[in-house]
C-alpha cells in the first residue's frame, strides 16, 4: 500500500520501491550459487604436443610458404623448385613417386595468411597425400 502524505486537504502518494523482495532473491541465488561451485568439475583440454618419431622417414617432402605467398618445393632437404596453387598436386605427387605415405610437411612464414595453409592443406588432401603435417618452430624449454 502506497504511503501517503498529507498537507491539509491535498493528498498525494509517494512512489516507492519496496527492495525486501529483490533483496530476498539475491540471497537466494547467492546461496545456490555457493553451494553449487564446489560441485562442478573443470573440464581438462588435452592440447596437442610436439614429439619425435623414433624412426625417421626416408623421404619428407616440404613445402615451404614465403612471406610473399609463394612456394617452394623441397625433397630431403634439397630445393626442388616452386609451386603454385594449381599445380600443387601435381608436383606432389611427382616428387612422392608413387608411395602415397610419404610424409608432406608445410612450413609456412609468421605473417602468412592461415587461409593459405588450409587451403595447401586441403589441396594435398585432395591430391591423395595420407601424412599432411605442420612444421613447428620449438623453443628450449
């Protein structure tokens, strides 16, 4: 019920919010809230790791993206000229003679566009490549 103040003959109410209500649901999620926290368990995230093979392949083709966007081709560390977009597959599958489980390595340049590695990927996909990874730069630890 509204207060009412008087001053002679005119009457006018006075708008209030009553905060008991509010005040009595806060205490209430407060009080789930606290009780709830020690029952959720964090989940764990498994990140993926950088390890050595115990056997190194006989034959890695590398495939190396320059700042610029261009690729160069590399057999067992040897230069093996470049390579565009579309004649990645070709050239891929020319230097793996055959053996579809030669490993394929990308190293690409810090400041190359990401789309670019997904595309290459997928295009070595697309080509048959079995063994498609990524060369990563390791630091001492």
């Amino acid at each position: 019920m509204p207060a009412v103040a008087g001053r002679g003959s005119r009457r006018r109410t006075i708008a209030e919010m009553n905060m008991v209500p509010f005040i009595d649901v806060m205490l209430v999620l407060l009080i789930i809230f606290m009780v709830s926290a020690p029952l959720i368990t964090p989940g764990v995230v498994d990140l993926p790791t950088v390890g050595k093979s115990k056997q190194q392949p006989s034959h890695v083709i590398e495939v190396v993206i320059a700042k610029d966007e261009t690729m160069k081709l590399r057999l067992d560390n040897k230069e093996n000229g470049t390579a565009t977009m579309s004649n990645l597959r070709q050239r891929v599958v020319s230097l793996q003679g055959g053996d579809d489980s030669t490993p394929v390595v990308i190293s690409a340049d810090r400041s190359v566009k990401y789309e670019l590695v997904v595309k290459t990927m997928d295009a070595l996909q697309r080509a048959g490549v079995q063994r498609v990874g990524l060369a990563v730069k390791t630091t001492g630890v």
